[in-house]
C-alpha cells in the first residue's frame, strides 16, 4: 500500500510539474504576441515634428503640417475593403486585424518629393494610441495607384 501511495504521489507531483512549465511557456508565447509596438521598440508619433521624422527617414518630404486628419474605428470583422487593403500592410510589418474595433487617427500629408509625380502624391500614417499602425501612399490622377511606404526605388 505505502509503494502505491507514494508512485501515485509522484505521478501527481510529475504532472504538476509539466502542466507548470507549460503554463510558463504560454505565458511567454502570449507575452509576444500581445507585447505593444512601443515594447517593440516603435517609435512615439504623437506630435507632428515626429510624424514628419518618421516620414522623412522613409525618404518622403511632406508637407509640415497634415492636410486632413481623421478619427476611424477599425472594423470587426475586417470588411472586404479592409481585407484587400491589409494585404499591403501586412507587407509592410503592419497588420490591421490586430487592431480590430479600435480607433486610430489617420493623418494625411502632401509629399513633395515623389519621382516623377511633382503634385497630386500624399501620404497616409495610421497612429493607435501614438504608435505606427498603417500606412500608404496615394498619387492621384488617371494613372494613380497606392503604394507603401517604402520610398521608390
């Protein structure tokens, strides 16, 4: 009796361990995951000399001050519209389903500087709570298009 008493206590106290150290391991994958871009290391846009510093080291001369400025609640669940345009912020670093139901403010710049397209360019910069969430650029026109944020090569 005492040797089955003491295996099944040993039993107990092996799966404890192992459902401990799973538990550890999860909190620490799920530390990752909901980490803040600020914990990151991303850079605070929260006045406009900073969100111009961020455009320019992008290579992009903007405007100083924006030319319209826009509170938006993204949705949840991502509209089709939102879908297709998160694909190209998804290849940017920048995932709007993690922002799902939230409010940024979009911040729309003229750039001054894209090759070939003296006018008709502006940038869009999406903040959550201060922080880079979104971005593209627009050049307007009969042959617009939208671009990341990457300066063009």
């Amino acid at each position: 009796m005492f040797i089955w008493t003491a295996h099944l206590r040993k039993k107990r106290v092996l799966a404890a361990v192992v459902l401990l150290a799973a538990l550890a391991i999860l909190l620490v994958v799920l530390g990752g995951i909901f980490r803040s871009p600020a914990e990151n290391g991303a850079a605070r846009l929260d006045t406009e000399e900073a969100r111009n510093g961020y455009l320019k080291e992008l290579g992009w001369e903007v405007s100083p001050d924006p030319v319209s400025t826009l509170q938006i609640r993204i949705p949840d669940p991502l509209t089709e519209d939102y879908e297709a345009y998160n694909d190209l912020q998804r290849e940017q670093g920048f995932d709007l389903a993690e922002l799902k139901g939230q409010q940024v403010t979009r911040y729309t710049y003229s750039v001054l500087n894209y090759p070939g397209h003296p006018d008709g360019v502006q940038v869009n910069l999406y903040l959550c709570e201060g922080l880079p969430a979104a971005g593209d650029i627009i050049v307007t026109g009969a042959n617009g298009f939208q671009a990341g944020l990457d300066f063009p090569e």
